[in-house]
C-alpha cells in the first residue's frame, strides 16, 4: 500500500496551483538542475576526450618508459632491453641517443632535438611511423647521414624531401684555428606530422649509428625506450625495472616526462566541475524558493491534515516528496541530453560552427582543431549523486518548516 505521504506529495506535484508563479518557479527549477547537468556532463567529458587526445598524440612519439644511462650513457643496450624484456608488461624495446643541435639552410636556422634511432626496432615503441607526410622511417640508412624532420620544423627551414641541411652539434672539436663547432651534411629523407607542436617543430631523427658518431659516443647510447602492454601499467613497470636492472641507469615512465600538461588538464578539468556545480546549486535554492511558496499557499491543507492526526514527520515527509520529484525530474532529463550532447559532439559542433560562421577551434591556433568527447560513466554517476543530493537537501527546511505549522493559527483566517 502506497504511504498517505507519498501520495499526497505526488498529488501537490502533479496539481494545478492557483498561483501559476509557483508553477513558472518549479519549471525554472528543473531546467536549471537539467541545463546544470547536461553541461557538466558534457564539458567532463569533452576535458576527458582532450586528455585522452594528448595522450594518445605524446605516447606515439614518446615513449612509454625510458630507461636513461648516467653521465657516459649506456654501454650495453641489448642486455639492458633483455632485462627489461623479461618483465611480461615490456611488449617492446628501442635504443635512442638524444642530442641537441642548430640546423642550418638557406632559409634559416632551428633548434632542434636530435634523435638517434633503429628504424626496424622504432615501431616497437613508437607509432612516428604511421605518421610520416613524406618518405619513411626505413629511409634513415646507416653511414648515408638522412634526417627525418618534423613537419613544422621543414616549413620554418623551407626543406622537403630530398634537400640538404647542416647539423651544427655544440660539442666543439679542437683544430690548429682553436675549438670549432661540429657540423655535418645531412640529407632529408622524410617528413612526420603528429599535430603535436612540441614534437613538430623541434624534433629531428637520424639513424642511431650516425647520431653516435656526430656526438662521438663510440658504442654507447643514451638509452633504452619501453612499451608496456597497457599504459597505465607503466608507473608500477618502471618502479619494478628500478629493482630489476643491474646496469647503473634512471629510469622514468611517461606520466613524469608529462607531467605538467596532465596536470593542467586535471587543474581545468576540476575547475570547471566545480562552476559548473554552482549552476546546479543555484537551480537548488530555487527548489528552496518553490517550496517556501507551496507551503505558503497549503497552510489550510498542512492544518487539515495535523487536526486529522498527521504528525509532523508525516508533513514534513510531503515536502521532501515534492522537492525531491523536481530535483529527480531535472536530475533524469539533464543526465539524458547531456550523454546525448557527448556522444554527439562531433555532429553538434561542425552543425553549430555551419550555422553561425565561425570556428571553435581554429586549426591556426589549436593543434587539436575538433573538439574530442570520452563519456565517462564514473563521471555520469557522481553528477547524479551531486545533485541528488543538493535537491533533497534543498528541500528540508521548506519541509521543516512546513511542520511546525499550528494548525488553529493556520485555520483561524479561513
């Protein structure tokens, strides 16, 4: 059987109220609990789509775990990658030698960094490969000095496929003139683009036998570049390879090489969860306003019922009835339109940007130039719970008050 309370809270929910501004206020009420959700909603996951982009794009160029020799490097790199091979998380392994250098042409002179590779074992932990504008990674040949440039990078130094570029190393070399830098002739043979500025405009690759003898390094490396298996495994991996490798070495996992843009990421992303709560908030004090009128305009009914023998919980219960339908209404009706936003970004936005003429993200200036979208179910649940929460909150001291209504008082007008 029904409680008298819930019935008679769903009845002053359902009923037409003589004075339609109560109405007009719990119609305002559930569309801002709805659009305070259906936002939330949405910019979470539009945030986890950006982090979960960035990612994607750093981990196809850096790696997963990197596993870097001491002041004179890595003498043995083969044994060092066995050793890290033995753990069943480590699905790939690559030696790099890392250097910085100017290139020089006609056209101009760039910083860059310099990365020495193996081209049959760089696909092992990098996905450059699948990115190349131009030639291929199998194109960087031992003893033939080619370079493989980023695509930014190409553009500023005014180079394709083909031409020539002088790598000035810092290390300088002693001659009867006194000590001069380094340079040497390079030969372009391929061009990556990864839409990662970073990585685009500064990132040059050689083969690791010519990085070794441009910086003099003999047989050494720099060291050892890891894939794991799942990335989030990598923080647990690379602390195990910390106790498991015997050569002398650091070793770091990519959520320290990038800490500062996940972080930031994270810093925004909690930020506008906490603005975008306010919304919801402020739809919940108009909860509050709602049920301060009703309650009002119910005097005659609370007092009926009290000299009927409610009690004051049972009152009280009325209210927190009625508060908590508009709070679950707004609630349900926010939670649906904002994964139907999410899931439909990538049609919403481009209908948005035809309609009013404009770009969000312009390619000039952002290089992710769509706006991404990853749905979170987690995040689905805490933003119901949140407003859940504020809603029937909301409605206990309307409710409360409600119940203290003495009924001869309330009577002795009507």
């Amino acid at each position: 059987m029904q409680p008298f309370e819930l019935f008679v809270g769903l009845r002053y929910t359902r009923a037409k109220r003589r004075n339609n501004f109560i109405s007009f206020i719990s119609f305002i009420s559930i569309l801002g609990i709805a659009l305070g959700i259906a936002a939330l909603v949405t910019v979470m996951s539009v945030m986890n789509g950006f982090e979960k982009e960035i990612r994607t794009r750093i981990l196809g160029v850096a790696a997963h775990i990197q596993i870097m020799g001491m002041d004179k490097g890595l003498a043995d790199w083969k044994s060092v990658a066995a050793e890290a091979k033995k753990n069943p998380a480590v699905i790939g392994a690559a030696p790099y030698v890392l250097g910085q250098g100017l290139l020089s042409t006609g056209g101009g002179v760039r910083g860059v960094f310099v990365r020495g590779i193996l081209p049959e074992l760089e696909g092992e932990v990098a996905d450059i490969g699948r990115h190349m504008q131009a030639g291929q990674m199998a194109d960087l040949k031992s003893g033939e000095f080619g370079i493989v440039l980023g695509a930014n990078l190409a553009s500023g130094l005014r180079v394709g496929v083909g031409d020539r570029v002088t790598l000035i190393a810092p290390q300088g070399q002693v001659t009867p003139a006194g000590l001069v830098p380094r340079l040497k002739q390079f030969k372009v043979v391929g061009i990556f683009k990864v839409d990662h500025n970073e990585y685009d405009s500064s990132l040059a690759m050689t083969h690791l036998e010519d990085a070794q003898l441009l910086y003099r390094l003999q047989d050494t490396v720099s060291g050892v570049r890891l894939k794991t298996r799942d990335i989030y495994e990598a923080p647990s991996v690379a602390r195990a390879l910390t106790r498991t490798i015997t050569t002398e070495a650091y070793v770091s996992d990519w959520t320290q090489q990038n800490v500062n843009y996940f972080r930031a990421i994270q810093i925004e992303k909690r930020m506008m969860f906490i603005i975008l709560t306010l919304i919801i908030l402020v739809a919940a004090i108009n909860v509050v306003s709602t049920l301060v009128m009703v309650v009002t305009e119910k005097h005659p009914d609370i007092a009926i019922l009290r000299t009927l023998g409610a009690a004051p919980s049972s009152i009280m219960k009325i209210f927190v009835v009625q508060g908590a339908v508009i709070g679950l209404v707004g609630t349900i009706t926010g939670v649906v339109l904002g994964i139907l936003l999410a899931l439909n970004i990538d049609t919403v936005v481009p209908f948005v940007e035809r309609a009013f003429g404009f770009q969000i993200l312009s390619r000039e200036v952002y290089y992710i130039s769509e706006l991404p979208s990853d749905l979170h179910w987690g995040d689905v649940g805490y933003v119901v719970a949140i407003s859940l929460a504020l809603s029937f909150l909301a409605t206990l001291y309307p409710s409360w008050r409600a119940s203290r209504i003495n009924p001869a008082e309330a009577l002795r007008y009507e």
